[in-house]
C-alpha cells in the first residue's frame, strides 16, 4: 500500500510486545528483533514511532530502554534531511510510545529512558471515555469518579505524551 510514496510522506508507526501463547515479550531480543522483521515487512530502513503493545507488569524498564536506545542510535544512512534531521542522528526508530499503560507505568519507563514517551495508545469512544469521566465526577459518589486508570489523561497532558485514541468508532 505504501509503494511509490515518498518515504518522507509517511509517518509510520508500529508495536511490539505480545507473542501468542506467551503474552507478552519486552525482552530487549524481542523488541529489536521485532523492529528488524517490522521493517523487512514495511520495505522501509526506519519507522517514525514504535509502541509496546499492552503493557506487562514485570517487564524490566531497564532492559526495556536499552533496547530503545540501540533502536534509536541503529540503521543509521536514511534520507533524513526534510525531518531536519542528519543522517547520522537517525535510527531504526524516531520516536516511542506504549498501550494502554496506566500513569505510574509510564513513569517507571520514563525513569531510564534517555527519550521521552511520545505517544500512549488508549482505548477511548463515546461509549468508552472513563478517563475523561473520572476527571468529571471528581469527589462524588458516582462509580464514574472511580479512578481506575492512574489519571492518565493528566499524566500523559502534563508529560506532553499524545494520547492516541484505538477503538474511536
């Protein structure tokens, strides 16, 4: 679908994380091996954003964001020129980002990433919008001002993390 556009047209995202029958992997081997087969696939020497898909309890931040961070200084000899920027600072991947990670999860990514947390894939529709109900019903006695997610819509608004909305219709 992608062949033809200019790769500077394209902003390209993709997620690693859950393994069939294991649940989830973000083993660095994992992460970096899923980015190379990503690109083998896409046709295309980098992605601009790479999430991990759902989040795991027990992953280890630290091993997590060294595997970003070999990601990030990779690949290098793209055309990145119209991004302003060289070729010698890109890699495999521009920018990373989690799903549906609650606040204090993000916050113990962020603690050993060198980069910050772009973007946080959330589940978010009309008929699915507790984090923006919680914020509303702040002190009632509603079960809507259950705060079951961390406050992330604050989290991610005062850490400039974009929420990406999955499931919008």
């Amino acid at each position: 679908a992608i062949a033809g556009i200019p790769r500077d047209k394209l902003i390209i995202q993709t997620k690693c994380g859950i393994v069939p029958g294991k649940r989830y992997d973000f083993s660095a081997e994992h992460i970096l091996n899923s980015v190379d087969e990503s690109l083998k696939r896409l046709g295309v020497d980098y992605v601009d954003a790479l999430l991990l898909h759902r989040p795991d309890a027990l992953m280890d931040p630290v091993e997590v964001a060294e595997a970003f961070s070999r990601l990030k200084a990779a690949g290098m000899g793209c055309n990145a020129l119209s991004w302003g920027i060289s070729t010698e600072e890109r890699g495999k991947v521009l920018n990373f980002g989690v799903s549906n990670q609650n606040s204090m999860q993000m916050q113990l990514l962020q603690k050993y990433m060198p980069m910050p947390i772009c973007a946080n894939q959330l589940q978010l529709s009309i008929t699915n919008c507790t984090m923006i109900s919680a914020g509303i019903n702040v002190n009632t006695a509603f079960d809507a001002a259950v705060d079951r997610d961390g406050s992330v819509l604050d989290y991610c608004r005062l850490n400039d993390i974009t929420i990406q909305p999955w499931s919008p219709f």
